[in-house]
C-alpha cells in the first residue's frame, strides 16, 4: 500500500506509520519512505533532508507510543 501525503505533517505521517504498521509511503517535496514494525526506515538516498524527516517522524512514533501505553 503506497500513501502519497501531499503536505509534511510529522503527526500524521506518524499516525499512518503506526496504524499499519507496514508499507510505503511518499511526501512530495521530499521522498519516498518504507515503514516496517511501526517505523520508517532509511530511503535508499541518503540526503539530509529525508534523514531529517526519518528522525522527526520516528520521534512523534515515539511520543504517540508513551501517551498511548
């Protein structure tokens, strides 16, 4: 399943990203991401602004994790 989110919203990214868990998933402006066990992976391009992205959205993952448990 591929998600194309037209605006970056780390929020929502991370919402998407828990609720299934597993898939693919792309924001214009800055990439496509792969999520497994409720996490997004590196892409492929390392570039400093997807791995920007990859921390921020991990950490929102996390915080929804702590205030859901």
């Amino acid at each position: 399943m591929l998600r194309i989110f037209q605006v970056y919203r780390p929020i929502q990214v991370a919402k998407h990203v828990k609720n299934f868990f597993k898939g693919r998933l792309f924001i214009i402006g800055i990439g496509g991401f792969e999520f497994e066990y409720g996490r997004l992976l590196p892409p492929k391009s390392a570039d400093l602004n997807a791995l920007n992205v990859l921390s921020e959205v991990n950490k929102e993952i996390q915080i929804l994790s702590t205030t859901s448990a």
